[in-house]
C-alpha cells in the first residue's frame, strides 16, 4: 500500500469496506462470544485517526467518543449558572463561559452529552473527569467545583482562566520561546502531571491547546503567566495489575501521542506517554516547531514512530546543551530510554535551573552510541546493514497484513478494557451500596441492609468479604436478629408455648418447633403430600395440637364436597381424639378454650363450630358470615370473634342477650385480632391502618387504646403469653412491638423517633392510656409479614409470605455493642492491641486496668491530687503510658497476668515558672514502640527511647533524646517514624526527632481534636471541631478534606465536632466519634461519609476509638469507644467502655451475633506501686 492509496476519498472508503471485511472474519473466527461492538468501535477508531491526520496541523483530541454535533445546544441557566458564550469543545463535551449567580463568579462549564457514542449507556466515561479532578488539587491543575446532571449532559464546572491556551500564545508568537521561559512552562506542568500520576491518574492528551495561561502569577515567578492543565476528559487510572486499561484504542492528539501510543503496543505505560507529551512541548517551544511534520499521513506516522527526532537547531541565541539533553531524553521514541516518571523530567529540570549537572547527560543515548561507534566501526556498520535489511523484509513482506494485525491487537485491548471497566463499575456498585445499607441500618431496617450484603456478595463473590467496613455492616446489619430455617410456602400461623420455650410454625404441609436460639427446628410434623395446613391451635397444657388441613384432590372435589379436616398430634404421649371430618368450606382458625375441652374451629363464610374434645356430640353453632381467619374464647365461655366489617362481637354460644361488641369508629374494617392469655384482653388491626387497638374486657367503656405506629400497615398481631408485649407485622416487612407493661423497662437505644417518643403515654384520672406509643421497631422482612408470636421475654418470632422465619430479641442482651459502665468519672481511656484489656485513667488521677472478656477490673495506681490527662498504649501492646495535669508522666509494662501489680517509671517535667502549663495533653508511640512523644502544655513536648530485658517482668529504662518548644500551640502530635514528628494546630510543623533543627512548617489547621495515622502510606488523619476530617502527608500538606458530619436531624441545632479518630486495620476506613455520643464510619480513600454506626445514647464525648485485631476464638476485629459521660471538669456522670466484635461470617445464621456480659463489674486487686 502506497502514500497516494490514501490521498483519496475513494481509497479511504476501500479501505473502511476492507476494515468491515476484516471485522466480520475476525469475529467469526472468535466465535459468538466474542464482543462484536467493541470490534466495530476499534475500526471506527482507526478510520478517524487516518481521517483526522490528513490534517497535519490539527490538534483536535482523538477518543471513541466521536465528534459532536454541530447543532448541539444546552439551556440558557443550568442550576445556579447562567450559560453564555461557547468559549471551546473537547474530546468529549463543548466548554460554555458561565456565571455563578450565588457565588457571583465566572466559571467555566463543560456539557457532556448523555448520548455522545458508543458508550452512551453508560454513565463512565462521562464522569471519568469530574471524578480525575475531584481526587487532584494542585496550582498548575484548574479545579473542579462541582457537577451538574439533567436529561441532556453531564455538567463539569470548573475555574474559568481568562487567559490564552498555550496553543493560541504560540500562534501569535511564532518562532522560538526563551529556553528559560520554555523550561519553566515544562516544570510546572510536569508538577502537575506528578501529582496527578501519585493520585492514580493519567492524563493522554497533553498538548499546548489543554494548556491554559492565566494572567495570575506569583511574586518573583520569571513568567507573565500561570500554566494550568486542564481537560482531564481522557483521562486513565493507573491499575498494578494489568496495563490493559492504558491501551483502550487510539485517545488523544495524534501530534502529541508517543510512537508505543501509536503503534498500539502491549507494552506501553501511559505514564510514560505523559512524559513524552511534556517533552514535546519543551521541544515545541524551544525549536518554534514540532520534530515531524508532513501532509500524508502514513508519511507523517512514520515519522513520529521510527524515525529518528530532528535535532534543533542552534540560531545567533545558542541553547544549553544540557536543556537539549533534557528535551531529547524526555520525547526518545523507546520508552525504557526516557525519564521513568513525570517527577524525574522535574527533578532535572530542578538541576538545569539551579546549574547542576542533569541525569540527562550523563546517560544520553546518543553519547553511548557515538562512544561504541568510535570504538568498534566495523560491528556498527554491520548492525545498520542488518538493521536496514530487515527493515526492508518487513516492509516487502508485511506492509499488506499490517493494518489486519493492528487491528487483532486493538479488539484484544477492547476486551481487556472491557475487564477493566466491570471493575471500576463494581468499585463504584459497592461504593454505593455501602452507603446505602449503613443508611438502612440507621433507619433500624436490616432486611434492607441484609439485601445489599447479598446483592455485593452477588456480583463482587469474594473481592470484599475480608474487608472492614463490609464486615462491621454485616455485623450491624444482623444485630439482634437471626435468620431460622424457613418455610418454602407462606407462613400461616406462629405459635407461643412459653412452657416448653418454643414457637410453633405452620405453613405449607409441615410445622416446625423452634427455639428462638437455634436456627434448625427441634421438631417437625410432615403431612402428605398435596395437604395444606391452614390453622393451628395448641392446648393449654401444650401436650398436644390441633391443625386445620385441606386434604389433596380426589374424588369428594369432583362432586362439589370438600374434604378439610382437624388433625390431632401429640405432642407429650397423650392420646389425641379423632379427626373432625368434612367441613363445608376450609378451615381459617382454631382456638382452645382455657380449660382445653373444647374447640372452635371457623370456616370461610360459615357458621362457627365449638367441638368438645373427645365427644361425639353435635357442635355448637354461632352464626357468621365473615371469612373468620381469627376466634378466641373469652372469660364466662364466651366466644370473640369479627362479626363485622366494624365490630368484634363477645357472646356466649346461644345466648345473644351476652353478646357485646367491640366498635371501630368510621367506615374502618377490623382485619385481624388476637386475645390475651388470661382473655381479658383484645387487640386488633384494621385494614389500611399502622396502628393497633386495645380492648380491655374488664371495662364498660368501649373506647379502645391505640397503639401509636408510623412504620407501615399492620398485617397481624400478637399477644406475649404473660401480657406484657404485642407484637405487630407490617406489609412492608417490618416488626413493632409495643410494651404494656412498665415503660421504664424500655431498653433506651430501641426508641426510635422523637415521633414515636412524643405520642400521647400519660394516663388520664380514670388509670386508662388513650395511646401507647412503639417501644422497638425492625424492617426485618422483605415482604408482608404474614404471621407472629412474641415471648413473654421478647423474643419476636415472626414469618412472612415466602416463607421467610426470624428471631428478634428485643432486649438489651442480643445488641451486639456490649458495655461496661465504669463507678468513677473516666477521662481517658485506651486499648491494647489484641482487644483484650484497656486501661482507663479517672478524675481522681486512679488508673484502672478492664479485662473486657469478664469485665474483672483491678487498680494499677492510686488516686492522686491531679486527674489523668491522657492514657496510651504502645502499638505492640508492650507498654502503658499515663500523663497527669501536673505535668508527670508514668510508663509501665503490661503484665499478662491481672492479678500482678506493675511497676511504674516516673518522669516529671522540667521546672518553669508557675503560670506555664504543664499538663500532659497527648502522647504517642513510635511504630516501633521503643519511643514516646509527650506533649506537655500548649507548645512543649519531648521524645523519650524506651529500654527493657526481654523478660516480661524485666526492668524498663527511660532515656530523653530530644526536646521541643514550639512558637505556636499544638493541638495534636503524631509520630511517623523513629525521627519523623508532625505536630498539628496553628501551623502544621514537621521536626526530626534526632536534632533540634528548625523545623518545615505548613499552613495550620484550625481546631484539630484527635487524629491518627497510616503508617504505611504516611498519612495523617486530623478530626476537626468543624465536623470535617483532613488527610495531611507526611510533607504537611493538607491532601483532602471531608464533607462535615451532618448534624442530628432531630436536633438541627447542634453542630457535631470530631472527637476521637481511628483507622481500620486494612488501612480503608476512618472511624470518628463525636462530642454528640456518635460513632460513624467513612471511606479512607475518598473521605466520604458512609453512615453512623450508632447514635450517641447519652451525654458525653467520644474521647477514645480504637480497633483492635483479635484473632482468638473470641471472634474477629474488636471495635473499642471510650465515652465520657460528663463535661469536662463537671461532676454529673461517670464514664463507659463500649465494645463490639465483627463477625467473621458474612451470613446470618448465628444467634443473634452476640456474646453476653456481667454489667455489675467486681472490683479485684491491689493498688500500683
């Protein structure tokens, strides 16, 4: 194939018919399988390319996107913005002028088009910017403010520069930039570049029209103008495991992209391409031109890859040499050869600047050949001689099949792209969901939450089941609850038989016997097959049941006869009575009477039938025409039953002057009811209705007591055997309950709303409630619960319309979060490592060692006259450092065994005057644990080696190694390395614990009250008395800030400040506790907000977060909070450890995922010495 073929619009259309002929045999030779719309989206690639080179000088950026078009619009006002003048168009989306009417500014808007190519149906590609440049903040990159959606685009805004592109700069000015000015363009936007490649990202499209000149600039700086990059809308994360991803086709500027970029390489590294952009430009503007230029394109590609890059030529201004060398390493066409990073180009730019000697120079490519040549001419001219051969080989052999292999190689990397893009899509899934289980979780709806733990199961299998925040979602998600062996029909009837502990449950052709702590039934009845049980009823004495049953299809159904009947089981060895046979409809309800002598059986739209039990004398009869799905037996032998829409009518059989009835006000609908054990009282629901209504039979008055809910329409409900709960099902899958008896018993962390809370619950002269609000609440279901029984010690046992079963122990024993409520005012507390044992320091300057598995206490140091101001323990669990007001500071080492007393290292401050303040504010351990920072007053603080015999009970050394006064206060101190100190406050100091150097400053961050740190990647975590969380490098840079915690929706009033601050042991979540009581959890990365993992109960801070890894029997992770229960210096309440462990297990079949603790803690041994 010759130049000329592709001169031509008819042999560019004969090369697209061979394209698709290509397409079409490669397809069929990959099978079905293979992804015909990413063949077709690669050949359409290359066709643009080829199209868009025929014009040398266009600098238009290439992607599978494809052009706009021309009538392409957007409204007049997007949100806040009012749209003007189209200032440009990118790879992907057209840039609008635009005004910020709130902020009054203007602003840079770039609409994205919804369906903009192959890709419109996904949402990707047109956030890929937007999410690029919310993770980057640099001066030489245009930051993103925020992101717009309607029908049409996707809108990114972003700073507005009024000045030139680049590109336009070199267009009025042609010829040659000064190299100065050349390199120092390069410089920073090579920083730029740096920053973006250690966030992850690549840019493939820098090029000198994505270059922006802003008129601002800098005291000193020798440019008059500020570069920026910009137009992130190509841009590529960085994935360890394949480079797949970087190789997705043909993206970018043809001019600007490297030979490997071109050719389509495996091999490339799109990091590397960004440096041979850079060089580029450097190239561009110290020449007055690009290296190759030519109007026919494979001239032109040919150019750009083999060919060698043409020297620049030396005018009446000569150039550095060593800038030469720079800029020829920067755009060498084998990418091994380059800088290997974007930082390096800097750093040598960095050493031209300040006239070092470069990298450049000293590994030249050039100067290596040139040395080998003199030194061997023979072996030279052989290599060029079979170098040319086989070049010429290649090109009379395999010029006709090279477009065919490049395009095999480009639907390979479709796939490969395709692989990626599923797990960045499943990245941002699970992102989402996470948000909104722990939203669910919040909202006390675990079915929910339990959903999107098994929808994140489902499409991601095992990638996050080791993870944290999946595992403490799943253990929040099952708190309290468990899921039973169900049913495979619809549940029918729930069952308490409080003296046997157990609940029946029959549905389908069986019933089970559970009890609420064992997942598999004790007991099963199987009937045959084609029977369907309808009602159940136990006798009094739970020696044997009664089941209400429609027999399989025979022949009674072809003469119009049913065939329902009453069985009778056993269920202690007494001997059962005979089937009841032949019903005239099919049987709804069964109850025994108080005695068990008799029966009552209701049928659909007949009269109900009261058997006496081992009697074959006729039934009596009450007449009703309802459906009479529930009866009961009232005191004086009495029958309840719904006798009408509006009435639950009490009579005894036969006798109609005892009738009474039981009125709904309104046109409303009794739909179920259910009686008390003891029959004095009614309850019932009413169609369309979330509330309940309670009857007493001992009163005249008619006038029931409601039962608040505003949690969804009651499907059923349910009397405890002892009285005191009932139990409701919603049609949304939720379970109320609500507590007849003492509400003090109430456990407090079950209330749900102040809505729930205010209800009416006074009671009037008379003694009688006119409403009772909800004591707990649980969507636990994700469908109508059809079914329910709650236990006299309530346990919810309750079933749904698929057969789904739960327990739900509504009190204070099944929560996962255990706690130990401490007999003194606490102030500081701290955990050891495994989760085994924390100490606490109190008011009265005591220290207090807790094991947390038995809640055994034992004092390691007597009350002093000064409180425990901060309490750590080292991060191998070795040591315990305490700090008091005076200034002292403790140190001992942990003895294993609770019963020894250990023995304490003393170190008192140095003397000052009486008005400094010496108290001990925070300590901290190095990673080692072999050094302590202690912080003293508002500016001191010194590091101290720690040195101890191997033994543990060997003697401990303390030795000072340095010390420190800052010039400003510190409010919190982290200790990266063995020499690395950040302090945090005013102004963020770093100092280096081996010398008494000035130390590099950073600006401050205001009110920073805790903070923690990643050892690994040296971040630090600051939490803020604004709410908000920010991740500072080891440099002092403040890398990302966190939205603010939102306050309590209930209590808008109230600003919620970050107390307390830990990392996860996988290093991807931050935990934080509030001044408010809050814990919550966020995504490391990001710093976004995932959701509360419980709402703060009581008053007082979180002082202390912490979690320990436990790998022992016990169970998994151990997530620790310290709470003061007072404010600060006020003697109201004492303080509490609050501790939770993370199943390992990621389904819920346990009982209730929780382990039990004493809450009256012993006091055991001695004082410290």
């Amino acid at each position: 194939m010759n130049d000329s073929l592709l001169d031509s619009a008819d042999s560019r259309d004969r090369l697209a018919e061979a394209a698709k002929r290509f397409g079409n045999q490669l397809q069929a030779q990959q099978g079905a399988d293979w992804p015909s719309e990413a063949q077709h989206s690669r050949i359409a690639s290359v066709l643009r390319l080829l199209h868009a080179t025929l014009s040398p000088n266009s600098t238009q950026s290439m992607s599978q996107s494809g052009g706009l078009d021309e009538t392409f619009s957007i409204p007049k006002q997007v949100g806040r913005f009012k749209v003007g003048q189209r200032v440009g168009e990118g790879g992907f989306g057209v840039v609008y002028k635009a005004f910020d009417e709130v902020l009054r500014r203007d602003v840079a808007l770039k609409a994205v088009p919804r369906r903009a190519g192959i890709h419109s149906a996904s949402e990707e590609y047109r956030l890929r910017e937007a999410r690029a440049s919310a993770r980057l903040n640099h001066p030489y990159l245009v930051p993103l403010y925020e992101v717009v959606e309607d029908e049409q685009c996707v809108y990114l805004v972003s700073e507005f520069c009024n000045g030139p592109t680049l590109y336009q700069y070199l267009q009025e000015h042609p010829g040659r930039v000064s190299p100065r000015w050349a390199a120092e363009v390069t410089l920073k936007l090579g920083q730029a570049v740096a920053h973006a490649h250690g966030r992850g990202l690549v840019h493939r499209d820098i090029k000198p029209g994505n270059v922006l000149l802003s008129p601002e600039r800098a005291d000193g700086d020798i440019l008059p103008f500020t570069p920026r990059l910009t137009d992130f809308g190509l841009v590529l994360e960085i994935d360890s495991d394949s480079t797949g991803q970087t190789q997705s086709g043909f993206a970018g500027t043809v001019m600007y992209m490297s030979p490997e970029q071109i050719m389509g390489d495996e091999r490339w590294d799109a990091r590397s391409s960004d440096v041979y952009s850079l060089g580029l430009l450097l190239y561009q503007m110290i020449a007055g031109e690009l290296p190759f230029r030519s109007s026919k394109p494979l001239e032109l590609l040919t150019q750009i890859c083999t060919e060698p890059i043409k020297p620049i030529a030396v005018d009446t201004k000569p150039i550095s040499q060593d800038l030469l060398a720079i800029c020829y390493k920067a755009i060498h066409k084998q990418p091994s050869q380059r800088y290997e990073s974007a930082q390096a180009l800097v750093d040598d730019l960095l050493r031209w600047q300040d006239g070092r000697e470069v990298t450049a120079r000293r590994q030249s490519s050039l100067e290596r050949t040139w040395l080998s040549a003199r030194r061997a001419p023979v072996l030279l001219g052989l290599f060029i001689a079979l170098v040319t051969l086989a070049i010429t080989s290649i090109l009379v052999f395999a010029w006709s099949n090279r477009l065919l292999r490049k395009k095999q190689a480009e639907l390979g990397l479709a796939v490969t792209e395709a692989s990626l893009s599923r797990k960045d899509a499943i990245e941002i899934a699970y992102r989402s969901d996470m948000n909104q289980a722990y939203l669910a979780v919040a909202r006390q709806d675990p079915a929910t939450a339990m959903s999107f733990v098994n929808d994140i199961k489902r499409y991601s299998g095992d990638q996050y089941h080791d993870r944290f925040d999946f595992r403490l979602l799943g253990t929040l998600a099952r708190d309290g609850w468990t899921e039973l062996a169900g049913l495979e029909t619809m549940v029918e009837e729930v069952v308490p038989m409080p003296n046997a502990n157990l609940h029946a449950i029959a549905g389908g052709n069986q019933v089970r016997f559970y009890r609420s702590d064992q997942r598999q039934p004790v007991r099963e009845i199987q009937l045959a097959e084609g029977e369907i049980l309808h009602a159940l009823a136990v006798a009094p004495d739970e020696d044997f049941l009664a089941l209400g049953i429609s027999g399989a299809p025979s022949a009674l159904n072809w003469l119009g006869l049913n065939n329902d009947r009453i069985q009778f089981f056993s269920l202690g060895g007494r001997k059962v009575p005979k089937p009841i046979q032949q019903f005239a409809t099919t049987l709804e309800s069964l109850a025994f009477s108080s005695d068990g002598k008799r029966l009552a059986a209701g049928t659909r739209y007949e009269p109900i039938q009261i058997f006496t039990i081992g009697s074959d004398s006729e039934p009596i009869t009450v007449a009703s025409v309802r459906r009479n799905e529930d009866l009961a037996f009232a005191p004086n032998d009495k029958i309840a039953w719904i006798a009408e829409s509006n009435a639950i009518r009490i009579q005894k059989p036969g006798d109609k002057s005892s009738a009474r009835s039981l009125k709904i006000p309104g046109p409303s609908c009794f739909d179920r009811m259910s009686r008390s054990s003891d029959g004095k009282q009614i309850v019932a629901t009413v169609r369309f209705d979330s509330r309940g209504y309670l009857y007493d039979l001992d009163r005249d008055d008619k006038e029931p007591t409601v039962l608040e809910n505003s949690h969804g329409e009651l499907s059923t409900i349910s009397f405890s055997p002892n009285g005191n709960y009932v139990a409701g099902g919603t049609t949304g899958g939720g379970v109320v309950v609500w507590h007849l008896g003492d509400q003090s018993n109430i456990p407090s962390k079950n209330i749900l709303s102040k809505s729930d809370e205010s209800q009416n619950n006074e009671l009037p002269v008379d003694g009688k409630r006119t409403s009772i609000p909800v004591a707990m609440h649980r969507s636990i279901h994700g469908d109508r619960v059809t079914a329910i029984g709650i236990s006299s010690d309530g346990v919810v046992i309750s079933g749904s319309n698929r057969g789904h079963v739960t327990a739900w122990a509504t009190q204070g024993v099944a929560d996962v979060r255990q706690v130990i409520s401490l007999d003194s005012q606490s102030n500081h507390a701290d955990v050891s490592p495994d989760g085994k044992i924390a100490i606490a320091g109190y008011l009265d300057g005591s220290v207090w060692r807790v094991e947390l598995s038995s809640g055994r206490r034992q004092q390691l140091r007597m009350p002093t006259r000064y409180l425990a101001s901060a309490v750590k323990i080292s991060p191998d669990g070795r040591y315990i450092a305490v700090g008091w007001l005076d200034g002292s500071l403790a140190i001992a080492k942990i003895d294993p065994s609770l019963d020894s007393t250990p023995t304490w290292l003393m170190r008192q401050p140095e003397p000052l005057p009486d008005h400094v303040i010496q108290s001990v504010n925070h300590i901290d351990f190095n990673p080692s644990s072999n050094k302590v920072c202690v912080c003293r007053g508002a500016s001191r603080f010194e590091l101290i080696e720690i040195t101890d015999s191997p033994s543990p009970n060997g003697t401990v050394s303390l030795q000072p190694v340095t010390s420190f006064h800052a010039p400003t206060s510190i409010d919190s101190i982290s200790v990266l390395d063995d020499q690395t100190i950040i302090t945090l406050g005013d102004t963020v100091r770093i100092w280096n614990g081996k010398a008494t150097s000035i130390p590099t400053s950073q600006a401050g961050i205001g009110y920073v009250r805790c903070q923690c740190s990643d050892i690994d990647k040296r971040w630090i975590y600051a939490g803020c008395g604004d709410g908000r969380i920010r991740k500072i490098s080891d440099g002092g840079v403040v890398l990302s800030t966190s939205s603010r915690w939102a306050p309590i929706v209930t209590q808008p009033q109230t600003t919620r400040r970050i107390t307390a601050i830990t990392l996860s042991p996988d290093g991807l979540s931050v935990l934080t506790g509030s001044n408010l009581g809050d814990v919550a959890i966020w995504d490391a990365a990001s710093l976004r907000y995932l959701g509360e993992i419980w709402q703060g109960d009581s008053a007082g801070e979180i002082q202390r977060i912490r979690v320990s890894s436990n790998e022992s029997a016990e169970g998994g992770d151990l997530l620790f909070v310290h709470q003061r229960e007072f404010p600060v210096l006020g003697p109201t309440n004492n303080g509490k450890l609050q501790f939770m462990r993370l199943d390992s297990s990621t389904n819920n079949t346990g009982k209730y995922s929780s382990f039990n603790l004493p809450l009256t803690m012993a006091t055991e041994g001695g004082q410290g010495k």
